[in-house]
C-alpha cells in the first residue's frame, strides 16, 4: 500500500508513536501558543470535542515552512514561479503580482506538496481560462505525519494565507472580493481559517473537505459559509470512514454539489478491499508511489480533477437540486425551478442555487455529461431490455443502454429511466429503439416478440425541454432498430 495512505489511517486509527505521545503529554500543561504576526492557538474546545478526542497545538511557522508560490500568465510554470511573503513587501513588488486582476489561491492536502501534477494541472488551466495570478500555497513540510499534527498545523497555515491577503490589499490594494481559495481535503479547512480570519473574502470551493476531526465539529473548526462571501463544495468521497472514505458529506457550503451522490465515483474501487487490493497490487507490480496512492484515494482525487476540467470544459457540469441521490438517479430531479439549479465547478459562483445539488459524471475524463429522462409505455406487457440511440443536430450518442438487467413492465405502465451522455448532440430530433426481449426459454414464451407502444417523450435537462416522438400504436420488433423522430403533432 502506499506508504501515504497507510500513514492516513496508522495516524487517525492506530496508537500513536511514542515520540509523539511524548509531545502530546507536555502539550496538556501547554494549551496555547503564540506566534508573531499570527496571534494565538489553543485546543480548548471546541478545538478538543467528541469528533476531535486527540487535539495538539501546530506547529512553529518555521516547522511548516509554508511557501507561495505565485504564477501568471507571464511565468506560468515552475521554472519561473516567483515566491511571495508578506513579510518582504519586495518580494511582492518584483513580482508579477498584478492587484488588478482577479487572485485564485490554491492549497493541498496531507501528504501532498505544492509541485503535485494535479496543482501544474489546475494552473495550467487556469492561464488558459484568464488572466489570474495564481498562489499556490505549499505546506509540505507540516502536511506530513502524524495526521492529528497535520490537521493542527492547518490552522497557521490558514492565519499565514489570511496575513498575505491582508497585505495584498492593504499595501496593493488588490481586492478581498477578487480573492478565490481553492482548497482539497484538509487544504478546504485551511481555506475556512484564512476566510474567517478576513472580512468579506470573495469565494471558497472546498474539493472533499476532510472528514476526520472535522466533520460534526464547531464552525470554528472546519469550513463553514461564514468563511467567504461564497462557499461551494465538492463531495466526492463521502463513505464511511472504516471504508476508507476520507471526504465529509457534512454539507458545509453556500452550495454543496454531490457528483454520484458524493462518494464511489465511477472508475474508483467503492469498497475496503477493493481499494486495499488495488493499492497493494499497484505498489508491488508497479512499484509505482502515486498509482498506489490513487488506488484507495480515487474518488477523493476526484474532486480536484472535476474542478480542473470545469474550467476551460464546453460542457457545463449542470446540477439538480435534490432530496437524495438515489432520487436523482432515478430521474426524478431534471427540472430547475427559479434559478435553484448551478454548475458545479469554476463557474459556480455565477448562479445563485443554494442547497445540495446532484449531477452523474463518467468515469474518465471527459467527466462532464448531459443528462436526460427517457419515458416510454406499450399496450402489451414487456420484458426484456431497451437500448437508445439518441440522434440530435450536431450529432449522436448511443448506444445507450438504459436497463442492466432484464426488467418486466405490465401493460400501459410508463418505463422512466434517466441517461446520460458526455456528447452534446444539439437538439434532440429523434430516437432510435432497440428492444431487446428476454431469451428465458421458461416464462419468454409469455411475452410478446413485438413491443406495440403508446408513445415515448425525453426530457433534455440541459435545454429544460420535452421532446415528444410520434410513437402511437407503432411497433418495437425484437433486436429491430427503429427510429423515431420528434413531433409535436401526432396523429
């Protein structure tokens, strides 16, 4: 396994290690302390709770060693990264700092470091979209073991994020409102703590807000949408901890999306030994550090990927309000209601959507789908499968397979079944059915070769329309394609 991720869960699950039972000890007599410029840190509660038992005091400044390191359109790569302190005003005005263009800070989590390919990735992207400056905030050296220390150094590393701000705008004057912190894992709490720290700080995205010692804690102690005039999360790992899930599903945002309900993103092993196996296999046939770290921690990496490709992606990652997962999957929340649906991601901030909102992705980049609602019935009873082809004025998707199993519907009963697709395919202007009839020797006797429909409407989420096919009494042969164009008119 990889030697990040088991650190993960020895630190959290296991007994400490005695050097560090010995600081924790001495730290009992010491419940604050002090750094210049910084102010004061204590594990008085809420700091010590039930859902943070083990609580120590961070770390010196000089421990963590955080470093910012800027990047603009004018030095965009790590060759040329400039770094920024509030402490040395020049290192400010030599830069290509520019107070007049939009700041997108961005911060890691534990273990990580700030020359990670998924941080090159997202500056990348970010350059290509406008002209920030971008700060990526690298606290390497206090994201390490034990895991309860990391969390703790994550409170300087927020007052040292809120410091530069500070001197950005005062000596700058750059503005708070411009101000974007973007933030993974225990890197979103980081993200609360310079937020609440200043008055009116533009926006937060949380991308899978660490979960332990954090969720069920006081606002004080994890993000909250008290922390920027705009929160928004991204759930992506949410299962129980003992499952290996390291994401919160404590909503904790303005805006919380939930991508496949917020946890077991398609392409990630969903279980504890799916995940361990996986990991052991990468690291002993691969030899291969960030492949086994991926393994068990693919759908908190997530997170940051879908943040990565919204921005520069044609295809809008539109979500849905929802009391649930289970009853988005099951179509039943297409519809946007004054103006209660958003796009999760970069674009976020744009829409005034509040709540927890749903959407499916794919499970390799390109992640972004549309979705639609398939409603279909016959006169005559069926059992089997249905596969589409969805045709539109750009182009088609499909095969689409809308049953994993062979399903059996009575007569007159209305098949709904949302799909999805990762094509734009336009305006939907027809659809092409294939029903495939159960090959059960035992009861397919019972049932029809010829499927006689009633009629079939999709329902595009995208374009919030419904499109009517003519479809009345015509005929779905077995394993025959037929297609179906769109009217409003049917006779």
């Amino acid at each position: 396994m990889s030697s990040s991720i088991l650190a993960f869960y020895t630190a959290v699950l296991s007994v400490p290690s005695l050097g560090f039972l010995i600081d924790t000890v001495q730290q009992i007599t010491h419940r604050q302390i002090c750094y210049t410029g910084l102010g004061c840190f204590s594990t008085d509660p809420p700091f010590t709770s039930l859902y943070r038992p083990l609580s120590v005091l961070p770390d010196s400044p000089e421990t963590i060693r955080t470093t910012f390191l800027l990047y603009t359109r004018s030095n965009p790569t790590t060759a040329n990264e400039q770094v920024l302190s509030a402490g040395n005003l020049s290192s400010i005005e030599t830069s290509y700092f520019n107070s007049h263009k939009p700041t997108k800070f961005i911060v890691h989590g534990f273990t990580h470091n700030g020359h990670r390919q998924w941080i090159r990735n997202m500056v990348a992207q970010l350059l290509i979209k406008d002209d920030y400056n971008i700060i990526v905030v690298d606290w390497g050296h206090g994201a390490g073991l034990p895991y309860t220390q990391a969390t703790a150094n994550t409170r300087v590393v927020g007052a040292q994020i809120a410091q530069l701000i500070t001197v950005l705008q005062q000596s700058f004057n750059a503005s708070m409102g411009d101000m974007h912190i973007i933030g993974h894992s225990l890197g979103a709490h980081i993200s609360g703590y310079a937020g609440e720290r200043l008055q009116h700080l533009g926006r937060i995205t949380g991308m899978d807000p660490a979960d332990p010692y954090f969720q069920g804690t006081d606002e004080k102690v994890r993000l909250d949408p008290g922390d920027a005039d705009f929160v928004d999360i991204i759930h992506t790992d949410s299962s129980s901890f003992l499952a290996l899930g390291m994401g919160t599903s404590q909503a904790m945002g303005h805006v919380d999306f939930f991508p496949n309900g917020g946890k077991n993103q398609p392409g990630c092993d969903a279980g504890l030994l799916a995940k361990l196996g996986h990991t052991v296999w990468n690291a002993v046939s691969k030899l291969d550090y960030y492949a086994a770290e991926g393994a068990v921690a693919c759908s908190h990496e997530r997170s940051y990927e879908l943040f990565t490709e919204s921005i520069n992606s044609a295809c809008p990652f539109r979500a849905y309000p929802c009391t649930s997962s289970d009853e988005f999957h099951n179509g039943k929340c297409l519809r946007c209601h004054q103006d209660d649906c958003s796009e999760m991601g970069l674009n976020a901030n744009k829409y005034r959507a509040r709540g927890s909102l749903y959407l499916e992705t794919e499970a390799a980049s390109n992640y972004c789908d549309f979705h639609y609602q398939l409603n279909v019935s016959g006169s005559n009873n069926f059992d089997g499968k249905l596969i589409i082809t969805l045709h539109g004025s750009k182009t088609n998707a499909g095969p689409i397979q809308l049953m994993k199993d062979i399903e059996v519907h009575n007569q007159g009963t209305i098949i709904s079944k949302m799909f999805k697709t990762n094509i734009d395919v336009g305006e939907v202007i027809g659809i092409t059915l294939d029903y495939e009839k159960t090959s059960n020797l035992v009861v397919g006797w019972a049932f029809p070769d010829a499927w006689t429909l009633n009629g079939i409407a999709v329902w595009s989420a995208a374009d919030q329309k419904l499109y009517r096919f003519c479809a009345y009494n015509k005929i779905a042969a077995n394993h025959v394609k037929t297609t179906f164009g769109v009217s409003d008119h049917c006779t």
